[in-house]
C-alpha cells in the first residue's frame, strides 16, 4: 500500500504550496490560550473535549450530543470508516479525491470503488449512485473537491443523498467550506434531515489550526459513537481544544482572513485562465493545475525553477493559495506546467 504523501517542505527562500496550510499566523488569542494551556501539560485532557464540543454545539446551532471531536478531521474519517466498513465492504468516493480516502478503506480491510470525476474535475454524482451495491458501506462527498477545488451543488447533493440507501453511510467532508463564495447545500442543515450523513469540518484549513490537529464530525449521535469507539481515548489534546476555543471567539479575524485569500485566489485564477492555463474554478484555498501521467519529474523541476513546493500527482499539480509574494511564482509555474501539453 503507498503512504500518505504529505507535502515536501519550501525550499530555502521558497514556497511552501503542498499542504493548504493557512499562510497567515496564528490569531494573538489562539497564541495566548495554547500558551494558558501550555502550564497544565502534566495532566491528561478531558475526554471528548466537552468546552470545545460546547461552543461548537453554539457556533453551529447543534446539540452537543451530535459532535464529536477528533485530532484533526482526516482522524474522524478514518474512524467513521473503520466503524462502519471492514473486509468485504465497499466504500464508495470520487478520484481523484482526498489521497488519504483509499488509505482508511484499505486499512480498514474493506474495497475502495474509485469512481472518476468527470472531464470538469467535478464528481459524478450518477456514477456514483450507480456504484452503490449492497456491499457499500459508506459514500464519500468531498466539497470542495480536494485536490480538483470543484464543488457539489445544493441540488445535485439533494438528489445524490435521495438516490444512497438510508443504511449506507454518507460522509460529507467540508474541509475547505469556509473558503467557498457561491451558494452552497449547508452541511449541517442536511444533517438534520439525514441520520445517515455525517458532516466533517477541520480548524487546520481556514482557521489556520493545521500544527494542533482539531477536526469534528456532526452527525447522528449513535453512528459518532461508533465512530468514538474505533479512536484512541484521549488522542485530543488540551491545548487544541483551548486553541479551537479561542479561534470560535474570534471567528470575525478569521473570516475577514478567509476574505483576504478568497479575493487573492479569485484574482490568481483569473490570470491563470487569461494565460490560457485550464484551471478548474477553485472554491478551497488551492488550485488544481492539469499535466499528463510521465510528467512528473519536469513538473517538479517547473515548480523547483520558480522556488515552490506543490503536491503533485500524475494528472495534475495542487498549488495552495499562500503568501502574495508566491502569486508571480504559481502563475509562471503553471503557465510552463501547461506547456508541457
Ligand atoms: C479534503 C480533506 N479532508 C480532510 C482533511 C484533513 O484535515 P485535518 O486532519 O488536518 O483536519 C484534509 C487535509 O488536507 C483534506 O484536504
């Protein structure tokens, strides 16, 4: 089985562009109650993170019950999966999709059934229905579309979750949903209708959180305790559920943050398609830029000439949205990336 690839680091004097990390540093606050919090390291944290699931249960408008805090959201997918999904199952998601999905499903002992995004990078939500058998297990939605940037619709996500057997899991991975402008299904209001649909958030992406590792899932209460049970008690630290805290009171600086890189990805993108480079439209903080299988090794000598780091995969590179000063390097980068066509 290949492992996580996890973004390479910059290069010296360069741009760490890999991991869709949030360039701007952590809010004075969230500095502050990591510091607070530090003085009590000698102790073991509360299990479950009662505060944190408390002010979620407020900044959501959910029931305490309906949240479950994991150490980073990737975690929480990994459980939900090996909670419901073992050797002889299917688990069905887009592909290209979040490299970590086939991981969790293999490790679990059960099928990963990759069904292709269509020739807009989008996920074939059809397809996807039409991939449902009675082994599968769980399906996963991944919006915005991690590494493709692309979105599900309200609409489209409607009719999909109508078309998936109400036993079947539905795992709705909003991992970038912050950063996205058009109108949008709201996760959490689905959730509401559907005990079968689990939303999953991060604090690593638009909160900027990535170095402590807090994630939640918001779903039915008896299918997160099974969720609960495949995890390691006490895997969330203090210090991240304190960090989180602090992040939700402050969420204003965050969204104007979110703002900020949102108007910077709009205005790159723009420049990338005027270059004539056939960028997906990004809804994430990251873009998706299309190369040929055999390419690798000039994409990354392209990348390495214009002083950035990006994932990069056999049918295309993904460029997280970071400093202003990497916006020249990743249009440059891209531009020579489609040359190679
Ligand atoms: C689509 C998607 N889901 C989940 C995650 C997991 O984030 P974390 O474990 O940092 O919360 C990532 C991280 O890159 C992601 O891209």
């Amino acid at each position: 089985m290949p492992p996580y690839q996890q973004g390479r680091p910059a290069p010296q004097g360069g741009f760490k562009l890999s991991s869709n990390e949030n360039p701007f540093p952590p809010l004075p606050a969230v500095v502050e109650a990591v510091q607070r919090e530090a003085e009590r390291v000698n102790r073991y944290p509360r299990p479950g993170a009662p505060e944190l699931r408390s002010a979620l249960a407020a900044e959501l408008g959910v029931d305490a019950a309906r949240i479950l805090i994991g150490d980073g959201s990737a975690t929480l997918i990994q459980q939900l999966i090996h909670a419901v999904a073992g050797p002889g199952d299917e688990v069905v998601y887009a592909w290209r999709s979040f490299d970590a999905y086939p991981l969790f499903v293999r490790t679990g002992g059960a099928t990963p059934v990759e069904v292709p995004v269509d020739a807009e990078h989008r996920h074939d939500l059809d397809a996807m229905a039409a991939a449902i058998t009675p082994r599968t297990r769980a399906v996963i939605v991944c919006t915005p579309n991690n590494p493709t940037g692309t979105i599900v619709g309200e609409e489209e996500l409607d009719a999909f979750i109508a078309r998936v057997p109400k036993d079947v899991l539905i795992l709705l991975d909003e991992a970038y949903i912050e950063f996205v402008r058009e109108p949008t299904g709201n996760g959490i209001e689905l959730q509401r209708q559907h005990e079968n649909l689990v939303v999953l958030r991060t604090f690593s992406k638009a909160h900027g959180l990535a170095g402590l590792r807090v994630g939640y899932a918001v779903g039915d209460p008896a299918v997160l305790r099974g969720a609960d049970l495949c995890g390691v008690p006490l895997s969330q630290t203090a210090l991240a559920s304190a960090a989180a805290i602090a992040a939700l009171e402050h969420v204003g600086e965050t969204f104007a943050r979110i703002e900020v890189l949102a108007d910077r990805r709009d205005a790159l993108w723009q420049r990338l398609v005027d270059a004539g480079v056939p960028v997906p439209r990004p809804h994430g903080n990251f873009f998706w830029v299309p190369s040929r299988p055999g390419q690798e090794e000039h994409v990354h000598d392209i990348l390495e000439a214009n002083r950035i780091v990006a994932k990069v995969f056999p049918d295309g590179s993904r460029i997280s949205v970071g400093e202003p000063e990497a916006d020249d390097h990743i249009l440059a980068a891209a531009v020579a990336i489609q040359a190679l066509q």
